[in-house]
C-alpha cells in the first residue's frame, strides 16, 4: 500500500464547501470533506492481522494510533463463529493534529444543527459494514474485511443507509467502485440544518432533512419536496441519526427510569453486548435518551482492548471516568469489575411477546465470564419508578404495536421529562440576565448575575417539574447531583455564552440608539480614539461569533467609526484609516 500523504496539506488545498455553490468548480475532494473524512478498506492479514488495504481520498492520512484504532474497531472482537454481513459504529479521539480553519471553526454548521448534531473537533465517527463469508482461495478459509466511513458528523441513519448501498457493490468490484462513490459524494451539496437533501449516489437519490435548532423538539420531519421531479422515487430517510429506541431498549424497559437518570448525572457506565451491533445501538441510545440536552460526557459505541484509551479506562488508581463504554469481549467483565454501573446483555429472546427484562443485580455477583445479563449496580433513583410508561409499552407489545409508534411514544416521554427538568434551571437562568433598561451605550454591558445553586433551589417549590411532570421523588436531590456533573457544566457554559453574546448585541443596539454627537461634545481625542478603538472591537467580535444583531446595526456602527474619524486632526485619520 502506497505510503498516504499528509492530511494538513489535503485539507489546505480543500475549499470550504459552504462557499461552492452548485456551479462551482470545487478542487478534487473538496464537497466530500463536508460529509465524510475519508472512506476505508479494512481487511484481515495473516501476518498483520486487521489491516489497512484502501483510503480515499488516496491523499487523507491519520496518525498511526488512529490508523490503529480504526483498524481494530472496524472488526467484531469475536467474529470467527457468526457469518454474513453486520453494521455497526464506533467513535474514536483524534490524535495529534491542529484543525484546519474548516474544520476548528465550523460556526455555521454547529450554530444552525440540532445540538446533538454539531461537528465534534475531537472524536471522529466510524460507521462500518463488515463481512465475513467463507472462501477456500483464502488461506484463513474466510473472507473478511469492512468498508468504513469516517466522519465527524453523528448521522448514524444515513451513513449506515449509504454503506447498504455501496459495500455490497464494493466486496464484489472492489477499488473502482469507491472512486465512482467519491466523486459522486463530492457532488452532494454540504448538509445544510432546515433542508431537504437530495444526495445521489449509486443511481439512487438520498433524500434527507437534516434537524435544526430552530425545530421544535420532537416535531415531525417536514414531508419530502420535490419527489415527483425525481425517478426513480427517492429513497426517504425520516431521520438522519434518530435510532428505534424501543428495540434498544427493549430488554430494559422497566429500569428506563433508573437508565435516563444515569445518563443525566454523567455516571461512568458499561454496556457488555453480544455483539458490536448491540453495543454500538445502546450506547447511541443511552446517549441520545437526554434530548434536548446536550450528552456532554465521552462515549464510546464499541470499544475493544486494543483501543489507545484502554489503559485510562482500566485503571484501577482512578475513579472511572465520565464515559459510556460498550464491550462485547467478555475479557472486559474482570478488567471492567470496578465500574458503578455495568449492563450485561444476552441475546435477545421474547417469552411470548414479552421480551426477556434484565434484572437489577449487585456488583458483586459479577465476577464470572459467564455472568448473567443484568444492570449491576447499587444506584437508588431519586425518581420513583414510572408505572404508568411501563405499561403502556408493555399493553403496545401486547397488542402488537409497530416499533415506530413504541418509539415516538418512548421519544416523546423522554423528551417531556428532560424539558420538566431543564425548564426551572432556563427560568432561573434568564432571571440572572440584566434588565434592558440597565444596558447604557457609552458603558460596559452590565454583568449577568452568578448562578447560586441554593437560590435555585429555592424556586422549585414554586416552579419545579412538578408543575409539568407526574412524576414523585427526591426532585431536588437529583438537582444537587446533576451540579457535579459534566452536562450541567456543558449546558450551564453554553448557556452563559448565548447569554453574553445576547448581552453584547443588545449593547451594540443602544449604540446605535445614542446621541452620539452629544457624547463627543466634552470629549478629549484620547477618550474619542478609545471609543474607535472598542467600536471597531465589538464590529470584530460580533462577526467571528456571529452574535445575534442586524445586518443594518452593523452597518450603522460602521458609518458612525468613519464619521468619528473624520472629526479627528489628520495625523490621528491617517493612524485609525491604516490600522
């Protein structure tokens, strides 16, 4: 295999596809990079063992430690006994580059996504196809080898679609037929939250829609445009990433509860699967269960012993880390020993229509390699068990429901119990933020008030979730809990970010509302100069952060830097013009 070059010249000469528009000419590559990393070959060597054998671009390269984890995550860890084809993903760190401007600085794309959607800088995804059949030609009797799509954006949906498409074709043509893939993917528009896609590839059209942050959570996809211009029909995507949450979680729907709460407080979790398919779906699950809020901790939809991170994630000199881990090597049961919360799953078998609920267990009683399923864990919820969900979805199986209307009723629950907890904490927050009469042009914006954790405790009583949510318990210890953990400090971050750019663009608007003229009157040229200075600041800032203000407010602000320039003596002009 030919020696790859090296990625920061790739992704110099790459153009940023959100400036192509449909007529033009892109430099090779150039759309592709807008959707996917690169697409890999991965077979198994007799000597090397998992191998690298094709990437395109031809010209993308990785580290050698993340060559090494692709390599390792694109295989099943036990696939000697099961034949035929599966899919699965995996999520991987990225090691030991700089981003380019594209890709560290992706504020249009992440500000408009769904936040569970953003570009992420420093994980990459991997979606792979894997195959593995008997062949006498080959010296090891099988055929094995996955095709994977590495990308930074999380549409499990879609890629997974595209692989069914293009793997297939690939193990029979092999090489060619990925080059025609390529090019055809260099010529997708580049995902675009609010739209409808049309995406051609192979003599099909994708049609996708990417969700929004302007979407309201748990709204119906947007009927699909423009199918009747399109032969054959499109094949339609309903979501890009969304999961069938009732199949995930079918083997643990009475502890949903105790599982969305896990996931809310950021606790170290393990998911030990039969299979990479079934670890990778219940990680994304578990992860994805938190919507809207953002899961802000590490995750890793399947994860194997030969991965860089293995030794952090093992030790036992630590406390276990913020992170979601899903196994399938039954090495892990002894390794993983002493992590909280360990979810052991068989193979799924239905007695009668139920399916088979896993047990709550104590840690202690996972000790063998043959351990039985079930949640190994001594948490107490702070929530009381929610009968009521339980036998909903248990009277659907009963009358044979779909698992897409199981799965909007799961997705619907979930997404009113998050909002029921997160609602008190965006009321208390805004509560924090300056009263608009208290924002003067010709001072700085006034401080947004700091968050004190008992003050907000103080106002559950009159605006808690038990307004909106049926649910009894210990609301409040929860609250104290989800202080310490990683997705309060992401959501409470994000939020004082929204907040001050709100600050600094409603600053920039009673700027544009003074009497300018009669500030200057008593002003020396120093504080003038300073107030150019600041102005041209705030122009600056308000564009690389995109901040919320008008087009119009910029451009007023503009005209008052060249009117107050031109009131100043030459010397100070010729200073400010060619700064």
């Amino acid at each position: 295999m030919e020696p790859l070059a090296g990625l920061e010249a790739l992704r110099g000469r790459r153009q940023d596809p959100r400036s192509l528009s449909p007529g033009d000419s892109a430099l090779p590559w150039g759309r592709l990079s807008a959707w996917l990393e690169c697409v890999c070959a991965v077979t198994f060597d007799l000597e090397l063992g998992q191998a690298l054998e094709l990437v395109y671009p031809p010209d993308c390269a990785f580290t050698e430690k993340e060559k090494t984890n692709i390599c390792y995550l694109s295989f099943p860890d036990s696939y000697s006994g099961s034949l035929g084809d599966t899919q699965f993903s995996f999520r991987f760190r990225q090691s030991g580059r700089q981003q380019s401007a594209f890709f560290g600085d992706d504020f249009e794309y992440n500000r408009e996504a769904a936040v569970s959607l953003q570009r992420e800088p420093a994980h990459y995804f991997g979606y792979v196809y894997f195959r593995q059949v008997k062949d006498s030609s080959v010296k090891r009797g099988y055929f094995q080898k996955s095709l994977v799509l590495v990308s930074r954006l999380p549409y499990v949906n879609l890629f997974q679609a595209l692989l069914q498409l293009i793997a297939p074709e690939y193990f029979d043509k092999l090489d060619p037929c990925l080059e025609a893939v390529c090019s055809e993917i260099d010529q997708w528009p580049p995902p675009a939250p609010g739209q409808m896609l049309n995406l051609p590839v192979m003599g099909i059209v994708i049609q996708v829609r990417i969700p929004s942050q302007v979407d309201k959570p748990g709204s119906t996809p947007i009927k699909p445009l423009n199918q009747e211009n399109l032969l054959p029909a499109p094949l339609i995507l309903p979501s890009v990433y969304e999961l069938d949450l009732f199949r995930c979680f079918q083997p643990v729907l009475i502890h949903l509860q105790m599982l969305w709460e896990l996931m809310l407080l950021g606790e170290p979790f393990v998911v030990m699967a039969p299979s990479p398919a079934v670890s990778s779906e219940m990680v994304l699950a578990l992860t994805r269960c938190l919507a809207p809020l953002k899961f802000c901790c590490d995750y890793r939809p399947y994860f194997t012993i030969h991965d860089s991170e293995f030794k952090e994630y093992t030790t036992r000199t630590q406390a276990p880390p913020n992170v979601v881990l899903g196994v399938t090597n039954p090495f892990f049961i002894k390794t993983l020993q002493h992590w909280p919360h360990i979810l052991r799953l068989g193979d799924l078998k239905m007695s009668g229509d139920l399916p088979k609920q896993v047990k709550v267990k104590k840690l202690t009683k996972l000790k063998t390699l043959d351990a039985k399923p079930g949640l190994y864990t001594s948490y107490k919820t702070f929530l009381h068990k929610d009968k009521a969900l339980i036998k909903r979805l248990l009277k659907g199986i009963h009358k044979k429901r779909s698992s897409d209307i199981q799965s909007a009723f799961l997705r619907r629950h979930l997404l009113e119990l998050t909002q029921s907890f997160i609602i008190p904490l965006e009321h208390y927050l805004a509560s924090l933020m300056p009263l608009q009469r208290a924002i003067t042009p010709w001072k700085n914006p006034p401080r947004i008030r700091p968050f004190h954790q008992e003050d907000f405790l103080k106002t559950l009583e009159q605006t808690g979730p038990q307004l909106t949510c049926v649910l009894k318990g210990d609301w409040m210890g929860l609250y104290r809990r989800f202080f310490r953990s990683p997705n309060f400090d992401g959501w409470y971050r994000q939020r004082q970010r929204d907040m001050m750019h709100k600050l600094e663009a409603l600053h920039l608007e009673a700027i544009c509302e003074a009497n300018i003229w009669a500030w200057m009157k008593d002003k020396s040229e120093v504080e003038v100069v300073d107030l150019v200075l600041k102005l041209r600041e705030k122009l600056v800032r308000t564009r690389c952060h995109r901040l919320p203000v008008k087009e119009e407010t910029l451009q007023r602000v503009s005209q008052y830097i060249t009117t107050i320039i031109g009131t100043l003596p030459e010397d100070l002009q010729a200073i400010l013009c060619h700064q």
